[in-house]
C-alpha cells in the first residue's frame, strides 16, 4: 500500500489515462479544489486516501446533496476507486491523484471543508519512514486550516502506536477538540455517515484486529479567526 518516497513531490501525469472516468490525475500542478467542486455543492468533503474507495462511494451514495473528493497518492487505487463510482451512477464523488498533505496546504481556500475523512493512514512502521505519516506535528494546523468553523475530522486506524501518536497530537492542539458525542453518534448511523465502511476497515474485522475510531471538531483558532 505504500507510495514510498514519492509522497513529498508531485510527478508529471503519467498513470491515469484518459478514460472519461471520474478521476483526475494532480500531476505536477494539481487543480484548486474550488474548480472540482460543482456550484451545486455546500456541503464538501474529502477523505485523503480513500484507498479502493468503499467509504467514497457509500458516502456519495448516502448523502447525495455533498461531493466527496478522493484524494489518493496511488494512481491505480485512485482508478479503480473511480471505476467502482462511475459503475454506482452517482455524480457526486471524483478521485484526484496527488499527495493529500500537500494539496490540504496549497490548493485550497481555508475553511473549505464540512468534514475531513482519514481512515487507515498508513502508518509507516519504521522508525526512519515516520516522517511520512500524515498525522505528524504539522497535521493540527493543516486540518484545522481546511475545515469550516465546527467542521469534523473523522479518522480510524487498527495500528495502537500510531493511534497513541495521533491522539497525543491532535490532543495537545487547541485547534481541535475531540468530540465523544460524534463518535458515539457516527459509529451506530447507517453506512457513509463516517467511519465505515472502508476495505481495510472489512479485512481488519474479519482479522478481528481492534479499530479505533476518532471525530475531532475544528475549534476557533489564531489561524483563520
Ligand atoms: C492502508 S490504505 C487505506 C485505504 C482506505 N482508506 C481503506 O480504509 O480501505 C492507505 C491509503 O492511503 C493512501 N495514501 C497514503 N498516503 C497518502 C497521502 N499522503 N495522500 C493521499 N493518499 C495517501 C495509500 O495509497 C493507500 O491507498
């Protein structure tokens, strides 16, 4: 599942071909996310790494009246992800190829998001690859820069270290706030409200791994305020 050292640059376009589906390759110089977005749309979101793209698709599908991004690092994940939506009919999800972090940071205006799903970041084992997670120290400012004021970031991970790490970032940043109401609230409401369902999320059940689930809320902050 890695993309290896080519997550902290953009690359020419050169794995997605140009087959009508609802995917777009970021390439070197990826579109601002205000020209993806339909005018119809209030309500946007986008989960970074959608993967084969279950959650995606089961979100459009719930919520027709919000538009969810895909942003994923790997093009054949992003391909397949957009093959499986364009066969569902729905018109309210695309895959972008391009590294998340980085489109959060510079192609997007702040306050841009409703919520921000993140489930089963890869969470870089080796010591010397940490560098690579996406939930490090710069993460709160990244996240709280993209969310509307009272936006919700959803995440998940099977992996406890990382979860600790996660927790203990976004836990000390006045930015966010975790928020055990929208958890208890999103783990019982129908698929494609927030955190399920995913692929991983299948594989790790069946594996009977324990998941850990988190919805931290965008609080005010020196940022955008
Ligand atoms: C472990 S998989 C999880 C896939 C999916 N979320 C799921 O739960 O089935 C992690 C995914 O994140 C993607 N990814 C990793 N780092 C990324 C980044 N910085 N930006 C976008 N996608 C990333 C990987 O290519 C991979 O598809």
């Amino acid at each position: 599942m890695s993309v290896g050292g080519k997550l902290s640059f953009r690359r020419r376009a050169r794995l997605v071909e140009a087959s009508g589906l609802p995917v777009i390759e970021g390439g070197e110089d990826p579109p601002r996310l205000v020209t993806l977005v339909p005018e119809e749309f209030e309500q946007v979101e986008i989960e970074v790494g959608p993967g084969k793209g279950a959650f995606l698709i089961a979100a459009a599908e719930a919520r027709p009246e919000t538009f969810l991004l895909g942003i994923e690092a790997a093009a054949g994940y992003a391909n397949l992800a957009a093959e499986r939506l364009q066969n569902s009919g729905l018109k309210n999800g695309l895959l972008l190829v391009d590294n998340a972090a980085l489109f959060l940071r510079d192609r997007m205006d702040p306050g841009s998001l409703d919520r921000l799903h993140v489930y089963f970041p890869d969470p870089w084992p080796k010591r010397r690859h940490r560098g690579r997670r996406f939930f490090n120290e710069k993460a709160p400012e990244l996240i709280h820069r993209a969310l509307k004021p009272n936006g919700l970031l959803l995440l998940a991970t099977d992996n406890a270290a990382y979860a600790g790490q996660i927790c203990r970032v976004l836990g000390a940043s006045p930015l966010l706030s975790r928020d055990h109401a929208a958890e208890a609230e999103l783990r019982s409401s129908p698929p494609g409200h927030g955190f399920s369902p995913t692929d991983f999320e299948r594989k790790y059940r069946i594996e009977g791994r324990i998941i850990r689930r988190y919805a931290f809320r965008r609080q005010p902050g020196p940022a955008q305020e």
